[in-house]
C-alpha cells in the first residue's frame, strides 16, 4: 500500500566557499601553486600582489556587498558539517584507515585524486614501435608488430596471450594470421632494446637478456643455466641443492649469483622516458633562538589581492542615479567576480592557517625526533591525536597530512610517516611501532646472511629488548619493510 506523507528536516550543506576551502586543503604546493593559477586566468578580479591593478590589502580584506541573487550561505564551520550526524561524510571522506591509524584516502567521489606531484614517464611504446619499424620486413608486420606493442605493459611483459592479439587484429584490422607469424614478429620485438622487453614472465624475461651477456664468462653461462633449468630452486635459495647437482663451489655459485642480480625484472621501467623527480615540501623547520619552528614554504603562502581597477569601477556604478538593466546585469558581473576573488583569496588563507596550526602540533608531538632525525624517538601518534589537540576534524587533519612533505636538517619526510600505533613496553611504557620497526630492521641488516634470523629468534630479540610482541605481528611489521622471510635472505 503506497501512502504519502510530509516530513521536516533541517539540513546542512556545504557552502561553495566550504567546498573550495576543503579542495585546496588537500592540495599540495604544486598543486595548489597550479590551482591559483587557473583561478587568475578564470578570475580577472583576482591578482598577484606584485601586479600594478592589485589592490592595497586593506582594501582587499574590507567587505564587500554581495551582488543579488549571489548570497552566501550562513558561515557554518566546516568541522561543524563534518560533525554533524545528517551530514554524510562518506560523500567527502571515505573512512578507511591503514594499519599505522593514516587515513587512506579522503577524496570524494567528484575529486580527482591529487598524488605527489613525479614527474610522468612517456614515449616508451613509442620507442619501441619506432626500433620496429626499422627491421619490420613489410606495411603487414608492421602493423602486428604495432598490435603487440601496444599490448606490452608498463612494465615491459606481453601479458596478452598471442591468439587473443590474433583475434585483436581480425576484428581491429581486418588481418588474418596464424600463430607461426605471430612468434616471428614477437621474437623480432624482444630483440629490441632495452633487453627483455615482451617477455611473457619472469624467466623468459632474465633468459633474453642472459642471450645478449658473453657467454665465454662461465658464470654468464652458469647464471643462464640455472634460469633455464632450475628456476624455482634459485628463486626458493636452495643453494646447496644446486650447487650439489652442478658440482660447483659456493665462489662460482656467488658469480652466477651476481649476474643475475644485475639483471632488470621490469625492462618497460628503464625503457620509458623518465625525468628527473622532484618533491615539493609544504613545511619547513628551522631554528629560532634555540627552538625549533614551522614555516609554510612561499608556494604555500601567496600574496593575493583584488582588482583595484574593478573596485573604482564598481564605485563608479553605484554612484550613477539612473542605472539601467544593462548597467545593473554590470554591477552584478563585477561584484561576482570580486566576491569570487575574496572568497578564493580568504580559503586561502584558512589554509595556510588550518597547515600551520596541524603541522605545529605534529612538531610539538615528535619535538625529540625533530631535534635528532633519531626514528627511536618517534612516539605514538595517530590522527584522531592531532585531531583533538588543534580541535579540528579527523578528516581535516588526514586532507592535511595527505600528499605533504615537510623539509628538515636531516632530509624531506611525509607528513604521515609520523603516524604510528603504539605499542606497550614490559615498563608499561607506550612507544611507537616505527621504533619497534627500526630495531627490527637494525638486527636483521647485522645477521649473518648464510644463516638469517627467522621470526621466531627476531621476536626474541625485541622481547630482550623489551618489547612483547607476538610471532605474527614481528612476520606483520617485516612485510611493511618489504622484507622478505628468513630462507630469502640467505646468502652465500
């Protein structure tokens, strides 16, 4: 039985301004250096500080009257919004956390995620097609040579099966070929540089580029070998069965070993045209009569201003007795777009202050650390920490430490490399998982690579040390170093 009724509700939404506040936050120095940018060309009432038309700040900071039809909405605080229960966060904020208590990922679903500002690698499919075309034999090869390459993937491996390619370039083409034609101009290809390129796995890929070694260096001739033949006993460190089955000492094994190792698993990397990579930092820490302070770096803190010459002509308009609807559709452009610039111009400047007021207390939180650059010092930190001690929102403080870096003495960190879990002491005292990281990684890169330490006798170690830590949470903290169990450690 369907019934109509009528329900009340008082609802909050985000104002344009909040929405634009909550955008740049997320942005990083080159980001938001690009983002004013595009709001100087889309904005003329907005400029730089330094141009001739920009206003004085005085002017720039009074209020001005907002045109008709162009009111803001009440000045409700963003943290007011995210706190609110009507309000749905997961619109703006997805709530996943990883295991260090950092917030993942705070984009909503209309916001393009903004990463570290690398630069971006180009032209190697490219490449590879232009090598091609040199020792394609006709128009015919050519093109199923393009249609393979542009199957090989980032990394440099032809993932694709080659009857599937086939049916690619019979529907895509109109060429009908067989699986013999197929494996010629596959093979052409992997003669390409950089050497394993289309590899259809791993040991097909080390396997071409051992063909290209001089195989008059036994070791050369030893590392194929065991690529060909024992793939899965040298990836699993079986040495002992290998060195048994070719009746070699552990000094050859060891440079056959080295020419292996020397080898590139992922040739599409190396092929691509990469540049140089570049961070940007947010924050900077310096010294100040012993005390150590946050600076936001100059592409955090832009001098914006408005157009004095909108302002005086806006004056002029609203001094005129008999304005007509040409002159008052003007007078409402020009106060858009001036209302336009102050709004850019003051969420810029709840940025700067929103950065500043995080970043202080993150300083203030890990001050030991910043004094030494010493991870031992680092204490327990997670968002909801900063969180309260600023009084702002979890997800502020994440938009925060998102894709931020700060500059110090002893090099350039993210934000969220300060966020830890904490873990208790037999003391009772609360320290953070990074130290406990730290000297986990300390007594395995000091084992003896011939018999490395499992996690059995690593857990023993920190339980000396005073850290009780379970088996699975010391195999946890090994696999976020990236490093790999005991019996693939081992060395000769």
């Amino acid at each position: 039985m369907l019934k109509q009724g009528l329900q009340q509700k008082q609802l909050q939404k985000l104002s344009p301004q909040q929405i634009q506040f909550i955008k740049l936050l997320q942005l990083n120095a080159v980001d938001l250096q690009q983002r004013i940018e595009d709001e100087l060309i889309e904005n003329p009432a907005l400029l730089k500080a330094d141009d001739e038309d920009a206003a004085p700040k005085e002017q720039t900071d009074n209020e001005v009257e907002v045109a008709e039809g162009t009111e803001a909405e009440a000045n409700v605080s963003v943290e007011d919004y995210l706190a609110d229960e009507t309000f749905d966060v997961k619109e703006y904020v997805n709530d996943e956390y990883d295991s260090e208590g950092f917030h993942l990922s705070d984009e909503g679903p209309d916001e393009d995620r903004k990463d570290i500002p690398f630069a971006e690698s180009s032209g190697f499919h490219e490449s590879l097609m232009e090598q091609f075309r040199a020792i394609a034999t006709n128009e015919r090869e050519e093109i199923i040579g393009q249609q393979i390459i542009g199957t090989i993937d980032d990394d440099g491996y032809l993932r694709r099966e080659l009857l599937a390619i086939m049916n690619d370039l019979a529907f895509a083409q109109n060429i009908e070929t067989n699986v013999e034609e197929m494996q010629h101009c596959l093979q052409k290809i992997q003669s390409l540089d950089p050497a394993g390129i289309a590899a259809t796995s791993l040991q097909e890929c080390l396997l071409l580029q051992l063909k290209r070694k001089d195989h008059k260096k036994k070791e050369v001739v030893l590392a194929e070998q065991l690529i060909k033949n024992n793939f899965d006993d040298f990836t699993k460190k079986h040495y002992d069965k290998i060195i048994k089955q070719y009746k070699i000492t552990d000094a050859d094994l060891k440079e056959a070993i080295l020419v292996i190792t020397h080898l590139n698993p992922k040739p599409g990397e190396s092929a691509a045209d990469a540049k140089p990579q570049y961070i940007n930092p947010d924050f900077v820490i310096i010294e100040n009569n012993g005390k150590l302070e946050v600076q936001l770096t100059a592409r955090n803190a832009p001098d914006l201003r408005i157009s004095r010459n909108y302002l005086e002509t806006l004056k002029g308009y609203d001094a005129n007795p008999t304005p007509n609807r040409e002159l008052k559709q003007t007078v409402q452009f020009i106060k858009q777009k001036l209302d336009s610039a102050r709004w850019f111009i003051e969420s810029i400047r709840q940025r700067q202050q929103t950065l500043l007021l995080t970043m202080s207390a993150i300083l203030d939180k890990q001050y030991d650390y910043f004094l030494e650059g010493d991870e031992t010092k680092l204490r327990p930190m997670i968002l909801k920490d900063i969180a309260e001690k600023v009084g702002l929102d979890i997800s502020t403080i994440s938009r925060v430490a998102n894709s931020k870096y700060v500059q110090t003495d002893f090099g350039i960190i993210p934000l969220k490399f300060f966020f830890s879990e904490g873990i208790a002491t037999d003391d009772g005292e609360e320290v953070s998982s990074r130290e406990v990281k730290k000297i986990l990684k300390d007594a395995i890169d000091a084992e003896d690579k011939r018999k490395p330490l499992p996690d059995e006798k690593l857990m023993e170690i920190l339980k000396e040390k005073g850290y009780n830590i379970a088996r699975r949470t010391v195999a946890k903290y090994r696999e976020q170093l990236q490093i790999p169990v005991a019996r693939l450690r081992k060395e000769i």
